[in-house]
C-alpha cells in the first residue's frame, strides 16, 4: 500500500486542527504514508544493550588539593584595575537588553 485512505489523511488534519484543499489531500495522502513507513522502520530497531553504550575513551580527571594560601593585597589588586568604584571593580555590559 503506497498511500493513505482519504478518511486516515483528513483524520490527521482533524487531529492536526488544519483545513485541507482536495489537492493537498491527494498529496499528504502519499507523504503520509511515507512517514509511517519510515517510523515502522525506527521501531524495528533492535533495543540498546548496555555494553554498547561504554564510551570507549575514559576520561580520568586528576583534581589538585585545595590548599588555603595567603589572600591578595587589595592595594595591589586594585592597582591593576583599569576601572573602579568605591571598593568595587567595574567591568563592562556582556548582555544587551
């Protein structure tokens, strides 16, 4: 069978709320057929095993230790800022509204 019922085709555009001219009836008659041909396909696919989904690359991420070291002076800090305000560093917009 290679295409749709009239009945299926104006079903799915009663579903889909859309109004359908006789041509268009005729072509969705094919391309829907299409369609469910190609979803058939999707649901012959065999399920996942689990030893498929194994990413064959492992990632092992070292982290360093978190270490408390001395804080930095403000006065040297705020001597490398181009732009401030009060005890605040100023930085431009990134977002546009």
């Amino acid at each position: 069978m290679d295409k749709l019922s009239r009945e299926e085709v104006l079903h799915v555009a009663n579903l889909a709320r859309i109004h359908l001219e006789e041509e268009e009836i005729e072509k969705f008659r094919v391309q829907l057929k299409k369609l469910m041909d190609d979803i058939d396909k999707i649901k012959d696919v065999k399920d996942y095993d689990e030893d498929m989904l194994i990413s064959p690359v492992s990632y092992n991420s070292e982290l360093r230790k978190d270490e408390e070291e001395e804080m930095l002076d403000y006065k040297v800090v705020m001597k490398n800022v181009p732009h401030s305000t009060g005890n605040f560093v100023e930085v431009p917009v990134m977002l546009n509204e």
